[in-house]
C-alpha cells in the first residue's frame, strides 16, 4: 500500500492498522461500465491455488501481447482495457473469472479474444455467459412455441426501466445468452445490472454444481443407515449380548461410522458452500426488483424452479449427516456401555475366583508350614539323639534315648514357634 493512497488520519490518534483495508475493500470490486448498445462475455473457471496464480500470470501476458493500459494490478483482481475492449479479471476464494466488455461496433475483437481463453488458460471452466445489451429500439424477440415456454424468462427490473430476457440453452459456441434491453443513459448503472446478472448465473452454476455428488452421495448414506438399523435392532434383542458379540457389533458400528465420516469429509464444504452460493443468487435476485410481464415466466421462477429444491436438498443432507453421525455415537455409548459392564462382571468373577485361590493357598500354606515342623523337628531329633549317643560314651551315666525323649517336645516347639516368626516376617514384608 503506498503511502500516497493512505486514507488521512486525525492528528493525535492511534489508527488501526486495519481502517485502510477496510476502506479498500468497500470499493474492491467495482462493477464495469457497459454501454448500451454493448456486449459483455463472462467466463468463470474452477481452480486451485496453484492455477489461480498461473491464470494472473496468464491474464498479464495476454494483456502485455494485447498492449492493453492496465489499470488496476493486484494479486487478486486485474482491471485493463484496449481500443476494444475492457477486461477484468477476479480471483475468488474457489474459482477465477474474467469479464470483457465492448460495445457493439467492437465485435470484431471478440473471436480471437475468446479464442486464446481456451486450453492455454488454467483451470476448468464451469460458466459462459454473453449478455448483449440493446436499446429500446434494437429489443430483440425471444423465440416462441412449446418447447421454449419452460426454459425462458422474462422480467421487467430496476423498476420497469429495463427488461431481462434468458433461454436457458447453450448456444453452439457454448455460451448461454442473456439480453438486456434498457433506457437507462448512464454506463455504470447498466454495469450494475449486468454484474447482478453475471452474479446471478455464476452463483447458481456454482450451487448447482453439487447436485451430482449429492445424487452419488445418497444410495451410500441410505447403505449406512440400513445397516445403523440392523446394528441396533440386534444390540436390542435379548440375549445377544457377550463380550464377543458385542465387540463384533462394535467393530461394525466402527466401519459404519468410518464410512459416514469418509462420505462427510468429502461433501461437507461442498454442500455448505453450495448453500451460501444460493443464498447469495437469492439476494442479488431480489436486488433486481423484478416486475412480471404479462404470459412471460420471471427470471426468479425459472432459476428458483430447480435451485431451490437443490437448496433443500441440500440441508437435508446435511441434517441427515449430522443426524446419523449422533445415532452412531449414542449407540457407540450404550454398546461401551454393555462391554464396560460385562468386563465389571467379568472381574468381579475374577477376583472371586482369586479369592478361593488365596484361600486355598493359605490353607495349603498351613499344611505345609505343619509338615515343615514335622520334618525339621524329625531331622532335629535324629541329630540331637546321635549327639546324645556320642556323649553317651566319655559319660557312662548319660541315657541317649531319655535324653532324646525328653528334647523331642522341646525340639518341636521351638522350631513351631521359629517358622511362625519367619511367616510373620514375610507377611510383614
């Protein structure tokens, strides 16, 4: 932003950084004067980031070959004009345009202009629109019979000082046509016009263009939901539950919500972006004002005829995606839920059965511990009755057998009394 362009600021104050491109983008997107007579060719192209910014280096090139003056260079809008033509190019957050205008004594320049818009520019394109612009005296005659009644509009707009007419079928060289015939003197209100109808056209081709994948996205939501159903009238039989049923029926309720968040992922911007793409063609055609002219269908009832229920559509799927996605997870909870209990039971049996284990374990302890002092206590003896014996000899008076009768009972209870101590100590441990 150069500092020239800033906007001026009240000696004293702090100014937000923000107040210049605030103002700039009140007036970032101004319409193109057209005359009337004149001629206008739109063209709205589907691109990515990367074909967006090769489409700007397209658009200077061709205009550097052109020697068109460019006026107005950003990054995301590119305003010129030749002897010819006027040109403007826009990038948008999902598709790229460019809109020429000329009057009618510089058709001449139209052929090979539109010719290099073809393969060399990036991106796929998705609208091309002519609207011609005549005088009272040049209205041309829409075509008549039962096979146009139920494609063409026709309205009276900007109260009654200009009329719209549109067949909505692509002509030969791919374009479909709209012509304006106005008394209106003044160049930019004209402009004004024709940029709410090449809004119009543009956001309703970019509303509609969903509607394929929503026909698609249809028999697979109807797939998981059926199989939704199934899922939770087999959790509500009785006596399906069990660990390994249950975490069968668990696995299911997995994929299904796998698949249903895979389905989302690719719709959801899609669909939302659809639905603010036909709010905004609702808005610009009520900023037409238009006024019907008699035994003609409004040009609001020919576009609203389809995108509308598209529209509709629309929400529903989204309400149904959203919808699915709660049943899924209050199943997924009440099927924790059971699993969560049957696991408690199931340690609740298993620590029952620690608890017989235990108790047998320490009765076997005991047993155990009773033969320890048996054994100990028999080895004991044995060793004090030879001991007895070998003393026995240097002392004649000494009785091995009494001696060692009369030390069994205390042999016994002192090895009972040193295993008692030694479990008490490991039980301390």
């Amino acid at each position: 932003m150069s500092e020239q362009n800033a906007l001026p600021a009240p000696a004293g104050f702090t100014i937000d950084p923000r107040r210049q491109a605030v103002a700039e983008e009140t007036l970032r997107r101004p319409p193109l004067p057209v005359p009337a007579p004149g001629r206008c060719a739109h063209l709205a192209f589907m691109t990515t980031l990367e074909q967006a910014n090769a489409q700007h280096a397209h658009v200077r090139k061709l205009l550097e070959g052109w020697g068109a003056e460019i006026e107005l260079d950003r990054f995301d809008q590119i305003i010129a004009a030749t002897p010819d033509v006027t040109l403007k190019w826009e990038r948008h957050t999902e598709f790229c345009s460019i809109t020429l205008i000329s009057d009618v004594d510089s058709q001449r320049a139209w052929p090979p202009l539109e010719a290099e818009w073809g393969a060399a520019c990036p991106g796929d394109l998705l609208v091309a629109l002519k609207i011609n612009v005549f005088d009272p005296e040049q209205a041309p005659t829409l075509p008549t019979g039962e096979q146009f009644a139920d494609r063409q509009g026709r309205s009276l707009v900007n109260g009654g000082t200009a009329e719209v007419s549109v067949a909505y079928t692509v002509q030969p060289d791919g374009f479909l046509e709209m012509n304006v015939t106005t008394r209106e003197p003044q160049a930019h209100r004209v402009g004004r016009l024709v940029q709410r109808l090449i809004e119009i056209e543009t956001y309703r081709e970019l509303a509609l263009c969903a509607w394929p994948d929503v026909q698609a996205l249809g028999p697979v939501l109807n797939t998981i939901d059926a199989g939704l159903s199934a899922l939770t009238d087999q959790l509500a039989v009785a006596g399906q539950s069990g660990e390994d049923g249950e975490r069968a029926l668990l696995v299911r309720l997995t994929d299904l919500a796998r698949e249903l968040e895979h389905t989302s992922a690719q719709t959801h911007f899609r669909l939302n972006a659809s639905l603010a793409y036909a709010d905004l063609v609702q808005r610009r055609l009520e900023e037409l004002r238009e006024e019907r002219i008699e035994g003609n269908q409004r040009i609001s009832s020919l576009i609203n005829r389809r995108l509308r229920p598209a529209a509709r559509t629309y929400r529903s799927i989204l309400t149904r995606q959203r919808e699915m996605s709660e049943r899924i997870s209050r199943t997924s909870d009440l099927l924790r839920s059971r699993i969560d209990v049957e696991l408690a039971h199931q340690n609740q049996q298993l620590l029952a059965s620690m608890n017989r284990r235990s108790d047998m374990q320490l009765r076997l302890q005991q047993t155990v511990e009773g033969l320890s002092v048996v054994a100990i206590s028999y080895y004991a003896i044995s060793i004090l009755g030879k001991l007895f014996e070998a003393l026995a000899k240097p002392w004649p008076w000494l009785e091995p057998t009494l001696a060692t009768g009369i030390s069994a009972p205390i042999v016994i209870l002192l090895v009972f009394l040193a295993v008692r101590r030694i479990r008490r100590s490991i039980a301390d441990h």
